[in-house]
C-alpha cells in the first residue's frame, strides 16, 4: 500500500490520474487532501462508489511505478557520478603529467643555461616585486 510520504511527493502527479481514472472526483475532493491517505481513499470510495479493493490496486500500481523511477533515476544518477568521476581523475592526471614536463623542462634549461635563467629569475621577480607594490600602494 502506498504510505504518505510518497503520495505527498508525487501529489501533483497522482492528482490527475485520480481524475482521469474516477470522473466523478472533483478538484475540490482532490485538492482537501490533507496527507491521510485512509481518509483519502474513503472519500475516493465514497464519491466514485468504486470498491476499495480496487482504489488500494491503483494506488499500489502506482507506488510501485513510483519506486521504480526512483531506483531508475537513482541508478542514472550513480553512472553520471561516476563518469564525472573518472573524468576528473583522467584530468588530474593529465595536470599533473604536464606539471612533471614543465618541471623537467625547466631544469634541464637551468642546467644548459644556468646564466641565462638566473638573469629570467631576477627580471621575474623584480617585476613581481613592482607590481605588488603598485597594488599595495593603490588601496
């Protein structure tokens, strides 16, 4: 049998397949639903005439469509996670192979052209120096 909680969190959907399957039920009947799903049924029982047995088929029919989509979604939601998984993982390790090969590329000119590097470093640094110091001055 359906329980509450699921009749509440698909409310809208269940409204209007409760009209379509009893005509007879009004928007007022459907929408003074107050989340018991007893009183729900026998007011469902009551206006349509239609057997309880067959309310409470409908209402597991649907309680199992119900959990069936959410496992579905859930399992969709599991292979999405997973696939975002793996990408990001390929792509740390893609990063982190290039940072080796900048690495290594970098010592190996430091080690063919120490002059020339330290030259690179000291320019580097006094244009990081000036530049911070601009920042700092402007606030």
């Amino acid at each position: 049998m359906i329980n509450q909680q699921t009749l509440q969190g698909n409310w809208n959907e269940i409204q209007g397949k409760l009209r379509s399957k009893w005509g007879s039920l009004t928007d007022d009947d459907v929408k003074e639903f107050d989340g018991n799903v007893e009183k729900l049924m026998g007011k469902i029982e009551k206006r349509t005439g239609a057997a309880r047995e067959s309310i409470e088929k409908f209402f597991d029919e649907f309680s199992t469509n119900g959990t069936s989509a959410v496992n579905r979604a859930n399992e969709a939601v599991h292979g999405y996670a997973q696939k975002a998984s793996e990408v990001v993982q390929e792509t740390s390790h893609q990063a982190a192979d290039s940072i080796r090969e900048g690495y290594a590329e970098v010592e190996d000119m430091v080690r063919e052209r120490p002059a020339k590097s330290l030259a690179v470093c000291f320019g580097t640094g006094i244009i990081t120096g000036v530049v911070i110091s601009l920042l700092l001055r402007s606030r």
